[in-house]
DNA sequence: CTAGGGTGTTACCGGTCTGTAACTTCCAGA
DNA sequence: TCTGGAAGTTACAGACCGGTAACACCCTAG
C-alpha cells in the first residue's frame, strides 16, 4: 500500500503522489478528484487550492514522473562514471526490471491513449518529455562510440514502448520476454558495424 | 466523415460501426452511449436491445477489429500466393502505412490502458486477439523460412507496436519514421543466420 | 387487411463527475 | 496571547454517465 504517502507531509505533496500512484493503476479518467483528495488524507477544497483543475494536476503528474525518471539517468552515471557503454546496458536491465514490475505500461503512452483532444495541455508535455528522453537516450549512444547512434537509439526506444504494452496486452509471458535478449543483439550488432 | 455508415443498414451495424471509429478517435471512456447512437442514427434502446451493456459493445467492437486485421492476413496470401517472404514484407509495408494513416495507437492497446479492471471482459478478448496475431506473424516467419522465426515475430511485433505509441505521443516524425529500415534490416539479418 | 416484431421517442432513475461557496478549525509566528 | 493564513468541512451546482420503463410507430410477412 501507498500508504505511507499519507503521512506527515504537506498537502499538496501528498495529493501529487497519491494522484501519481492512482493514475497509473487506474488510468486518469478512471480516478476521480474525490477519490484523490481521500486517499491523501485531505479534501477537494485543498486539492483546487493548489491545482487550478484536474487537467493541471494531471500535467504536474506527468512532470513528476519524467523527473523520477530523469533521477534514474543520473544514478546510470553515478554507478558507471564515464562508461558510457555500460551505463547503456544499465539502461537496458533496468527497462527490463521496468517491465516485470507491474502490468502498466507508461504513463505517458497511457495517458496520450486516454486523451485525446488534440490541444489538451497534457498533451504538449508528454511530447516534449518523450523527445528529451530520446534526445538522451540518443546522447548515451553516441557517447557510447556507436556509430549510427540515432538508430539504435530509436530501436531500443521502439522496442521498449512497444515491450511495455505487450506486458500491459498480454503479459509477462509474451513477446516481452524477448526483450534483454533483443536489445543486447542490437547493441552488438551496431557496435560491429563501422563507427560512421 | 464517418456518415456513410449511417446509411440504410440495421441499426445493430451501424451501431458496432459507429462505435468502432468514435472509441477508436475518442477513447473508450471517452465516449457515451448516446453520443454514439446519436451518430449511428439511432437510439440508447436500440443499442441496449442489441447489446446487454457497453462492456459488451466493447468487446464486440474489438472482435470487428481483429476480424478486419484478419481480412488482411488473407489479402497478403491473396496477392502474394505462396511465396511467404513476399507477404512479410507486406506485412511490413502495410505496418508502416498504418503508423501514418492517423495520430492513433492501438485500438487493443488504447483499450488495455483504458480499462484497468483485471477481470473486464475486454481484457481477455484483448490477449486472445493479441495471442493470435503473434501466432499469425510466427508462423509466417517461419514459412518464410526463418531459423528464429519466433525471435524474429516476436521483435517485430515489439517494433510495430512501440513505433504505434510513438506515434501517439510524439506524433509521426519521431522514431517510428524509421520503422520500415529497422524491420527490412531485421529480416535481412535473420534470413542471414543459419535456419535452425 | 392484419398481426407482430423491430424501431423510435420521451422521460426518468440513481450515480458520479469537476468545480465552487461559505464557513469552521487549527497552528505557527510575532 | 493574538492574528493571519493554510487546511478541513459541508453542502451544493450543473453536467454527464449507463441503463430502464412505457408507449407510439411503421413495415413487412402471412
């Protein structure tokens, strides 16, 4: 349980990872204001006070998650200082982990498939989040002396997306499983090639 | 627009068609029963005579998608009779041609995000659809003559689906533009490899 | 012509949703 | 001790949701 989100921590805090956790469990449309404010521990009044509509919160939601995620490229590079090549292994068990760790897929893919306005502000964020993951996803090859970093870097992306709805379709037991196993034979595969 | 479907035809298809392209557009949560009986030209008691519940709607819809996507597996044979290799590719082609036909993932996948219940009744027609499908591309692969047939279906199918995400997050000029160079280069390689 | 089933129409039920108003309580800092 | 702001409480507005009841209609098969 979740629950220790509820403890002594400021209002707001706690309404943004409550809502965090209950999004990606239940998807956004599937969870309610209300039911936010109580498992935060608080009321809907303070949640209005903090968030100017569910849509901001959502937004912030998104924001929090990609800076979760950013803390995880940093630890890459605390644990492997200068490695390029084995942070980017690290990378590849860590979406692996990512992947057996519960049956939801990404937030933001879930989020993008939930909204669907064209203009929604969540929108925008989850483009610009996705392209700075790539845009380091991409760095991290390069550094790494592959060659045709951007493609690599985009086939890993692909194939983790597409990993992470596999599970959330049909399980741990589906194609997914393939997936350390693929990602490796790709970065041997572009590290043979020519770098240039 | 999607009003030929409203023309002289039983309400009962009219309403599954309807149903099809505004959960496909809109999201599932994000439409309502009378929204889609107001396009398909009729009424909340007819869809309610025809189908017991939404989930139920649901579920039909997705089992007209997948018998769709089954018309093309037959128009691969169709065109290409016998010659395996040949309807790969055409899988491949007809796979990018969707990434760009619209901003919108997965029907299966949007809905697997969407209904985050365990035990909806989508959930299960999703990986009995999606179970079949990677059969389909299996065997394929290995009439194709393909040693890892399975490894190769298997990371296609991750590639396509990731690159269908992608697509919906970032939109079409991000990494799914290079879907089509990362699947003929993956069948070149494992035709490559020895079979077996 | 007639009977009956499929369809259309209207109204409604109970529930849930986002968002707001008005008021009370609490607590920290001066 | 006093005060001001943050937080909690209750009630409500207005809209929408899935689903149902009761009844009128129309068109086709006999």
């Amino acid at each position: 349980m979740a629950d220790g989100i509820v403890e002594r921590s400021r209002p707001r805090d706690r309404i943004l990872e409550t809502a965090r956790d209950m999004f990606h469990k239940h998807g956004i449309k599937g969870v309610g204001v209300d039911a936010i404010t109580e498992a935060a521990g608080t009321n809907k009044m303070t949640l209005y006070r903090h968030f100017e509509s569910k849509d901001e919160l959502i937004v912030e939601c998104l924001r929090a998650n990609a800076a979760k995620a950013g803390a995880m490229w940093e630890a890459f590079e605390a644990e492997f200082p200068g490695d390029k090549l084995a942070q980017l292994h690290a990378w590849v068990r860590k979406a692996a982990a990512m992947l057996n760790a519960d049956g939801r897929g990404c937030d933001m893919a879930n989020a993008a498939a939930e909204l669907t306005e064209p203009d929604h502000p969540a929108r925008l964020v989850i483009k610009e989040l996705k392209e700075a993951q790539r845009a380091r996803l991409v760095t991290l090859c390069r550094d790494a002396g592959i060659g045709q970093a951007e493609l690599l870097a985009d086939t890993l992306s692909l194939l983790f997306e597409g990993a992470r709805v596999s599970v959330q379709t049909v399980g741990t037991e589906g194609p997914s499983t393939q997936f350390v196993r693929m990602a490796e034979g790709l970065i041997v595969s572009f590290r043979g090639a020519a770098a240039g």
